[in-house]
C-alpha cells in the first residue's frame, strides 16, 4: 500500500507540473487577448476568463472519457489555436506599414474579447484534461469507486492537478500581463506558443485511433513530448530575450 501512495503522489508531482505549465499557456493567451482593454475592463475579462477556465476544466475532467471518443473536439481546439496564432502573426505583418491610428482601431470590444478568450480557454481544457488522463490511467487502480467512467483514486489525482494549474493560473495571468505591458514584442512569442500547443493538439488528433494517420503511440513518446517542451522553451527564452533587447532598443531612442 505504502508503494502505491508513494506511486500516486509522484503522479500528483509530476502532474502538478504539468497542469502548472499548461496553466501558464492559458494565462499568456489571455493576457494577450485583453492586453488591448482599458486596465479596468482588462481585469473584468481576466476574471470571466478565469472564471470560465475553471468552469470548462472541471466539465471536461468529468466528460473526458466521453470527449476522448470524438476525434473533432480536439481537431477543433487545435484549429482554434492554430488559427488565433496565424492571424496574430499576419496582423502583425500587416499593420507593419500602417499607422498607429489604425493599428488601434482593430481591437475586439470587451464582450467578443471574453468570447475569444472563452474560445481558448475550452481547447486549452481539452489539453489538460487528455495530459492528465493520459498521467493517472498508469497509476494502479484503488477500489471499486469510478466518476464519470475513471477510477476514483486516478480521478482525484486529476482533480487536485487541476485545482492546483488553476491557482497557478489566477497568479500568472496578472502577472503576464503586465510583463507584455513592459515588453510589447513578447506578444509574438506569446503566440507562437499558442500555436505551438495547438500543433500538440494537432499531433493527438491524427493519432486518434479514428484518424490514425500517425502512430496512436506518438503523442506519448519520449521523441515527441522531448521536441514539444524543447521548442516551447526556446520560444519563450528566445521571446523573452528579443523583448528585452527590443525594449534596451526603445529605452535608447528615448
């Protein structure tokens, strides 16, 4: 018994981490959507945000094993992911030649900014479910206890992984905005992130069984889970490092 314990608070370890990182994509989203807002209404859409964060993780904890059968849910996250990044990166070569007047005119109103964010939040919960559920299903099974078709030791693992990545959320999307606030070109970084885990999602959803047009096993092997947080640290490192010269840059001209 006391094997088992030490088994599943290692997966709670590792899971928290885990959920923690995912948490802090979540956070960098929804920072970059309301960077644009007055400063109140910016803390308005993070708490709807947030809000709706906590509310779409805990429906798809209890829905998981319902939206794992449907290889669109998660073909629609990534595209979502896929496409907010893209549009970001055009945008941003686009209004390179135009003026700031119309550069700001294209910011979302505060109702269609806490949709889009509700938008992101929804795929970045099937993520963190499927990371979850793909950790607790290797830990060994406690009774005869199941919720929502997972056994109940292995689901309250996820429960307090979950719980917890949310925390860490709350904590870090104030935080990141106010980092983007001090350094404006980490908003591409930031995107490209996004992008990044919407390829995540990507590789899961053409190596769902119905799909199978990667190995069903890819999505978790150590090559792949190696390449995806690799670049996902580069990103940001090297986002955080152009900001900081862009900004000793813009200090200067000053």
């Amino acid at each position: 018994m006391d094997a088992i314990l030490l088994e599943y608070a290692w997966v709670l370890l590792v899971l928290i981490v885990l959920e923690g990182l995912l948490a802090a994509d979540n956070a960098v989203v929804m920072a970059v959507m309301v960077k644009h807002l007055p400063p109140v209404q910016q803390k308005r859409a993070l708490f709807y945000g947030l809000l709706g964060a906590f509310v779409l993780r805990f429906a798809a904890l209890f829905m998981i094993t319902f939206l794992v059968n449907f290889w669109q849910i998660q073909a629609l996250g990534a595209a979502y992911l896929l496409f907010i990044c893209f549009k970001h990166l055009y945008d941003h070569w686009k209004k390179k030649n135009q003026e700031e007047k119309v550069e700001e005119k294209q910011g979302s109103g505060f109702w269609m900014t806490v949709f889009k964010v509700e938008l992101a939040d929804l795929a970045f919960a099937i993520d963190s479910m499927l990371a979850a559920v793909a950790l607790a299903v290797t830990l060994p099974e406690i009774g005869n206890f199941h919720v929502g078709g997972i056994n109940g030791g292995q689901f309250a693992v996820m429960f307090l992984g979950g719980i917890i990545g949310l925390v860490i959320m709350r904590f870090a999307a104030q935080w990141f905005v106010k980092l983007l606030q001090s350094y404006p070109s980490l908003e591409t970084a930031a995107f490209l992130i996004v992008g990044w885990v919407g390829v995540k999602l990507l590789v899961l959803t053409l190596a769902h069984p119905k799909v199978a047009i990667l190995e069903e096993s890819f999505p978790h092997s150590t090559g792949w889970k190696m390449t995806f947080w690799i670049v996902l640290v580069v990103l940001a490192v090297g986002g955080y490092l152009v900001g900081v010269r862009n900004k000793k840059k813009s200090d200067a001209t000053e």
